[in-house]
C-alpha cells in the first residue's frame, strides 16, 4: 500500500539579505511578503520510495545540490537517486551561490555562508519530516494548458510549453487532498529590481490560491519546467505584487480546475516508485576575444538605446535591455578566459547529474540548469512514459543551455551561457534514455 508525507519549512532569511537576480541594483530586503519555504512530499510504495523538494531560491551550485541529496538519503534511507530537490528560481530570494558571470558587478556580494547553511538544513529538515509523516495514500496524475501567464520571452510566437503536469495525493478514507506536486515552465520574474521585499514571485501566489481552493492543509510543491527563454514579459501589466497575484492566481485557476475535474477512478495505492541518475559529460563554449566581446557589448547598448529612443513597447525593450546584461557577462568571462579562471570553475561543474524519478507512470526528469524549453518539448515526444522535464534540480550551470539557433543569434541568454548548446541535446537523448529504463521498472 502506497504511503506518503508531507512538509513545508520556511527558509526565509531572518536579516536583511541581497536579493539576488537583477544586475547592478544594491537591492538589500527591507521585509517579507511572502515567505520562502522548502516543500517535501515522501512516497513509499513498502518496496522503494522517492522523496522530492521544491526550494524557493534561485538556485543552488552542483555541489550543494549534491550534497543535499545525499544528507536526505542518509536521514531517511532513500536511495540517493530518489532524492529529487529543484528550486523554484524565484528573482526575490538571498544570493546562495558565486557566479563567476557576476566578478565584475560590484553590487553582488559573495553567498553568505550563515544562510546558506539556513536553508539547506530547512530543506534536510522539510524532507525528513515529510519522510516521517507518511501515512497511507492515493495519488493521481492529470495535466492542464495554462494560458495567459507568459511566453517567450523572445517573442510570442517563439516556442512555450503551456502544458503543467499535475501530481495529486490523498487521503483515501477522506478522500481529502493532502498534497499537489506541479510542474509548470515559466521564470518567475513578475517582479523586477525595484522590488525590495523577500517573495517566491508568482508562484508562491499560486500556492496561496491553490490553498484557498483545494485547503489549506494540501502541500503544494511548485516544480519550474525548462523555461530558460520562457518568462511573463509580454504578459504582464507592470511588475508588483498586484500583477503577481494576477498571473499566480490564472496559473492556480487552471489547476484547480484540473485537480477538481479527477474522479476516484483515477486514484491508485499503488504505484511504481523508482529513480536513477547519471553523470554526464559536458563541455563549456569558447569565449570571444576581450576585443570582440567588447564590440559585442557596444552593439547591444546601441540597440537597447535605439529602441527605448523609438518608444517600443515593454516586451522588445527589455528583451534589448537584458541583452546589455548578457554581453557585460560575455565581457567578463572573455576576460576570466584568458586568465584561466574560467577553466578552474569547470572542476565544479564536470561531470554534472541528470536524474530521472518515476511516479506511477508518469517521470520527472531533473535538468541540472536553466535550459531552453524546446529541448523539453523534444524530450516530450520522445520518451517512454509520459515525462514532466524541470528544471535547476541538482544544481545551476553558470547561465543557460541554448538551442544552436539562438547561440548563433546571441542575446541575452547565449551571452550568458558558459557550456556549449551541444549539452542540451545529450541531456536530452540521457533523459530519454533513463526514462526507457524506469519504463521496465515492474509495478510492486
């Protein structure tokens, strides 16, 4: 018989921090609007067992994500491949990592080691508790389109995923709901740098609608999906919390109205309960020359200006905008290139882990890094059971993984990547592989 456990930590900082996700801003936190929280769900099936955690952070390093993975699988037995932790990605969080992109923005501060150690015990914490509190469970797949929330943030006729991937838990002599793991792919970056206060952007808004409608008592775990050109910038009306709340409750709207729609026939006590992981071989792209990388940058302040001058619309001026960022970044790792710097950083980021879990006969396949979603819609279409892609579990990789196309575009994210976009695909056709063999995991 199937059992599951829920529990949810807030890991907000407890001083003022920097807020971490927008260059140049000396955004110190001045209050909370929302807290940030680390949301486990444990499922045992009585033969093997997977334990997952949604973190609101923007992202944790390879290293750090691997060795919370491991102090989870310690505390409670699971096997360390089952150990699934991804961050939500919110732009409202304390920094918890150095990017070598950020050496020559003088307004990021190094991590604070106080509060990195905060929030990994909140995560070690949320998924031992949750491991603790099982108790016998029904759980049910479904999915929604989501529609309204956001797009490419290149254009909206660019590539998305509108899907959501909806896990359901209950409990089956209430038949109440207990928890819902989500997946949804889109940057929760409603909020900009103007905004000083710690929140988990949107989606933590639609946590809260979804607990006004399902129970306050139904832990939400919010998985993003591979969104790294994905972002409500040609949905939103201006960037508060008002708009937030806007976007997060259309997202919940959608969901709810899915989780509602599940009939007792789609409920199960029993189900396939597996993981595996492997590390994968990447390599990190060349960078220009000083010279060339500063041509770059000119260019792309030229063109951020000439819009802003014609007064074009929000979505192309700040796509232009965060181009500026993207090629300070390529300036400063052309600079890092030449120095060796860039190549020592590599140690920490060579082999990385992809990891799938299956649940039922549904996976989740953890991408260690803020890749481009035509790579999930790819792996989609290609796997043996049904697979929800997410992103930045086991770790972050230094900026994007993008398509071949937009590195030869450049902009904003090509600029910003430090591994080449052939690592998208062999993360790709590794998921597709990994997947195939939890698909010959036989049911308990």
């Amino acid at each position: 018989m199937l059992k599951a456990g829920t529990a949810i930590v807030d890991v907000s900082p407890l001083t003022p921090m920097f807020l971490v996700g927008y260059p140049h801003v000396p955004r110190i936190s001045t209050g909370i609007h929302d807290p940030l929280y680390a949301s486990a769900l444990a499922l045992d099936n009585g033969t093997a067992a997977v334990i997952k955690v949604a973190v609101d952070i923007l992202f944790f390093n390879p290293p750090t994500a691997r060795d919370l993975r491991r102090r989870i699988a310690a505390a409670t037995g699971v096997a360390d491949a089952c150990v699934f932790v991804s961050c939500t990605h919110t732009h409202s969080g304390p920094i918890t990592i150095d990017m070598l992109n950020w050496k020559d923005d003088p307004v990021v501060p190094p991590c604070d080691p106080a509060y990195l150690a905060r929030i990994t015990a909140g995560v070690v914490a949320a998924a031992t508790q949750a491991w603790a509190s099982r108790a016998p469970a029904e759980i049910a797949w479904t999915s929604c389109t989501v529609d309204g929330v956001g797009c490419n943030r290149h254009s909206p006729d660019a590539p998305r995923d509108p899907e959501c991937g909806l896990l359901a838990v209950r409990n089956p002599q209430t038949r109440q709901l207990t928890a819902l793991s989500l997946v949804y792919g889109m940057h929760p970056t409603v909020l900009h740098e103007d905004s000083t206060l710690v929140s988990a952007d949107f989606p933590g808004c639609c946590r809260r609608y979804l607990g006004a409608r399902l129970g306050e008592e139904v832990a939400v775990l919010y998985d993003n999906g591979l969104s790294g050109n994905l972002s409500p910038r040609y949905h939103v009306r201006n960037q508060t919390f008002a708009e937030a709340e806007r976007l997060g409750n259309r997202l919940g709207e959608c969901i709810a109205r899915a989780v509602t729609g599940l009939t007792d026939a789609d409920f199960t006590d029993a189900a396939v309960l597996a993981g595996v992981l492997e590390p994968v071989a990447i390599e990190r792209r060349t960078f220009p020359g000083v010279a060339e990388a500063e041509t770059i940058l000119k260019n792309a302040r030229a063109d951020y200006a000439r819009l802003k001058a014609a007064g074009a619309p929000h979505g192309p001026v700040r796509t232009a905008e965060c181009s500026v960022f993207g090629a300070e970044e390529t300036l400063t790792l052309a600079k890092l290139q030449a120095t060796g710097e860039v190549d020592a950083v590599m140690k920490n980021y060579n082999p990385i882990d992809l990891q799938v879990i299956r649940i039922g006969d549904r996976c989740l396949a953890g991408f260690p890094c803020e890749t481009f979603v035509e790579y999930g819609l790819a792996l989609k279409q290609r796997t043996a059971l049904k697979t929800h892609p997410v992103t930045l579990v086991n770790g972050e990789l230094h900026g994007y993984i993008v398509t071949e196309a937009a590195h030869a575009a450049g902009g904003y994210e090509a600029w910003n990547s430090f591994f080449a976009p052939a690592v998208g695909a062999r993360l790709v056709a590794t998921a597709e592989r990994l997947v195939a063999r939890l698909a010959g995991v036989a049911a308990p």
